[in-house]
C-alpha cells in the first residue's frame, strides 16, 4: 500500500507519500508567502496558488521517491474543515487522478489528520484525549477504539492560533505569528496577569476572544501614553494564559475519565510551552504523550496520508469514495 496524500485546505499546497505502516517516505510543503504582504491568507489567492503549485508538488513527491505512478495505490485527500475554493482544487485534483491511475480514493477529515499526525510516533492508545490547536479550531476531543470522535470541549469564540495571530500583529511581529510570538515570548517572564476566560454556563467550554482584547489594550494603552512595556513579557504572559486555560480543561476531563494516551495536534502544537506543558501534565497524571515534530504540527499532506491509513484500517473499503464533496465547515470526524 502507498497513498498519495493531498492537503490544500489553507495557504499549504502539501503534498506526500505515506506508506502501509506509516513510514512517511516524503512530506512536501509549500507555504505561500503571497499572504504575508496582506496580514492574512487571502482565500482567491490561495486557490489560484494552489491550481498552479499542486501538479508540480505532486511530480515532486513522486520523483523524491523514485516512485512510478502505477506504484501508487490509493490517494487520500482533505475534503475539509477549509477554505471552499482551496479545497475545491486538492479535491478535483485527486478525484481526476484516481479515476486516471484507477485506484481509490480516501477523503480525509482536516482535524483529524492533525490527531492521527501522532500516528508518527507510533501506534495510539484507546481511549484517547485529544488537544487540537489550530489557526481555525480549538477543541479537546476524546478518541476512541472505533475510530469515532467526540467534542468535549471547544472554544465559543476565536480559536487560540487566530489569537496568537492578532497578539503578532498587534505587537508588530507580521503574519504568520505563531512562530514569533512563541520565539519571543522564551525570553519573556510571565509577569502580566491577562484574564482566563470561564465560560457561563459551560464549565468546559472555552474563550479566548476577552484574552486577545486584554492584550491588544495593553498594547495600545501603552503606545498612546508613550509609555514603555516589555514585548517578551506580553508574549510570556499571553502564551501563559492560554497553556493555563487549556490545561484546565484537560485536567477536568480527565479527572471524570481514564484515559490511556493524551495527544497535542494543529499548528498550535509547534509551539514550546504549550509542548513542554501538556507533557508534563501527562507525565504527572499517567498518561501517554504525544505530539507531532513541529513539521507535522502545521498543515501538510502527510497527516492526511496517515489518517486514511487509520480509516482504511478500521472500515476498509468503506473509507473509499471516488466522488468526495467539499465540506468547508464539517466537524472533526
Ligand atoms: O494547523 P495549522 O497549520 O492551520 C490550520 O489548520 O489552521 O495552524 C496554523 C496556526 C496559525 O495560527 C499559527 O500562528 C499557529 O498555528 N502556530 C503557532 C506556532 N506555529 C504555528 N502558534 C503558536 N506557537 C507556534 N510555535
Ligand atoms: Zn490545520
């Protein structure tokens, strides 16, 4: 078995190759850098980048693996949560190319390539609790044995990488701000006390829209009194907040349930806190821990390739479908 895996969900055009036990033989990942100039993906752009890199990565990945095409035997595709128009292209692509090389073919749910991405580390153990931090969701999902999802726990408002985005921008950090924040806020102290949200009503659910106007005032209430403030201890504190908060929730959950294997997932996951933290928690609590290496952790193709191989596992032929629709606001499935 060798699926060609295809994510073109975002600004990622992602291509790779995955194997039957889950060795990623490439991962290729183009980020489109054309947003950078707008603060923020720009949704006609990224398709149009994706109809004109997609054939091209698609070579690529074959050739870094001196793979023929009839050595592919299923391809796997993310049929959303995403962008329409660039979903559209990644969707298109696969169903022409299985239809041409007559193989099957695999729709994958985004989210839950970003779980089944701790398929890298090795096998996943059931039930599991997973943390899912990304630039358009955040939720704690538990996973079972069967391969069926549930939300436990989901944000009311922004998810925690769009915050880390406005925290960037407001600091004058530019677009994409995860990475920066994060790389500023190491040599920060948590010193500023922002606010933990409590939802009314939903002791598990979460916000963190009153978390990003606390910092972005901070910010502007210095600047207009030209007074001084230290941009690494807002990022440290920030980044603090929002660990604490989803740490919160973890430990709620897990305190009403055992769980075999706690797994971090999405973008978010990259970063070093939020890492170093849920680790340790799993540790303290006896649970297995995993998450991705930081490639894996943002958007690529390969977490798309190893969550059809945990689908097909499980269902069989049932994971196929050669006529996939886009679903741009599905829920992890
Ligand atoms: O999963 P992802 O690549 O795309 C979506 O599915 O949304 O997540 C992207 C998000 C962005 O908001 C980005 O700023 C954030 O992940 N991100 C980080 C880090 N690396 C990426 N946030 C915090 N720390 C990081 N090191
Ligand atoms: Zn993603």
């Amino acid at each position: 078995m060798k699926i060609l895996a295809i994510e073109t969900s975002c600004d990622e055009t992602a291509v790779s190759i995955v194997e039957e036990d889950a060795t990623i033989l490439t991962n290729v990942i183009h980020t489109q850098l054309e947003h950078v100039a707008f603060g923020g993906v720009v949704p006609e752009v990224a398709s149009r980048q994706h109809a004109v890199l997609l054939p091209k990565l698609i070579l690529k990945a074959l050739n870094d693996v001196k793979c023929d095409q009839k050595e592919i035997t299923h391809l796997a595709v993310t049929y959303g949560p995403g962008l329409a128009g660039s979903l559209m292209v990644g969707v298109e692509a696969a169903k022409s190319l299985a239809y041409l090389l007559n193989i099957p073919l695999i729709p994958v749910n985004h989210m839950a390539g970003h779980v089944y991405a701790n398929l890298e580390n090795g096998p996943l153990s059931f039930p599991a609790l997973a943390v899912v931090v990304s630039g358009g969701h955040t939720e704690i999902v538990e996973l079972d044995q069967s391969g069926e999802f549930t939300i436990l726990s989901e944000t009311h408002d922004d998810a925690v990488g769009e915050v880390f985005d406005k925290v960037a921008r407001v600091l004058g950090l530019g677009y994409p701000g995860g990475p920066k924040v994060s790389e500023l806020a190491q040599r920060g102290e948590n010193s500023i006390p922002f606010p933990k949200a409590v939802v009314k009503d939903d002791p598990l659910g979460m916000s963190f829209s009153g978390l990003k106007t606390a910092v972005v005032n901070y910010v502007h209430k210095h600047n207009m009194n030209g007074k001084d403030y230290n941009k690494q201890d807002v990022a440290a504190s920030f980044e603090t907040a929002v660990v604490e908060t989803l740490i919160d929730k973890i430990s709620k959950i897990t305190r009403k349930k055992n769980y075999k294997m706690l797994l971090l997932s999405g973008g978010v996951s990259a970063n070093s806190r939020l890492r170093n933290e849920v680790s340790k928690y799993a540790l303290m609590n006896g649970l297995l821990f995993s998450v991705p290496s930081t490639e894996l952790c943002t958007d690529n193709a390969a977490m798309i390739g190893l969550a059809a191989l945990a689908k097909y596992k499980l269902i069989g032929e049932e994971a196929y479908d050669l006529f996939p629709k886009i679903q741009p606001n599905d829920n992890i499935k």
